[in-house]
C-alpha cells in the first residue's frame, strides 16, 4: 500500500535536515540534501513499522482493525 506524506527539507549550516509533517517524531539530517532524502524515508519506514507491531504486540484484546483513507 503507498500512501503520501509531506516531506520538509532546511539546511542548517553545513548540514540538511528533514522531517514529515503529519506525523511528529520522524526527523533526520544529512550532508547532502539526496542523503537527507534517503534517511527521512528510512526513518518514515521505521516509524511506521514500530508503531504497526508495538500496537499488535500490546493488544490483548480482540480489536477491529480496517483501513482509513482520508482527503485533506
């Protein structure tokens, strides 16, 4: 499943950071904005790999889940 996020890029000094705006925590840095690039969607996949199995290891109970789509 692809789904599309807003990637946000700023140098800083000698260096480029990066984060995703809809979702806190997933942030990066690099020194060339092609690395920063790289590592945000490493550190975007991580994230949502995580979370996936950190919420199916802590359910006890019997759950729906379902897909959600959204438009904004």
């Amino acid at each position: 499943m692809k789904r599309q996020f807003t990637a946000i890029y700023k140098k800083s000094g000698k260096w480029y950071l990066g984060w995703v705006e809809e979702i806190p925590g997933v942030n990066t840095q690099g020194k060339t904005l092609k690395e920063t690039k790289e590592n945000l969607k490493e550190a975007l996949f991580l994230i949502l790999e995580t979370n996936k199995f950190l919420n199916k290891s802590q359910t006890s109970q019997k759950v729906i889940r379902e897909p959600l789509m959204v438009s904004v």
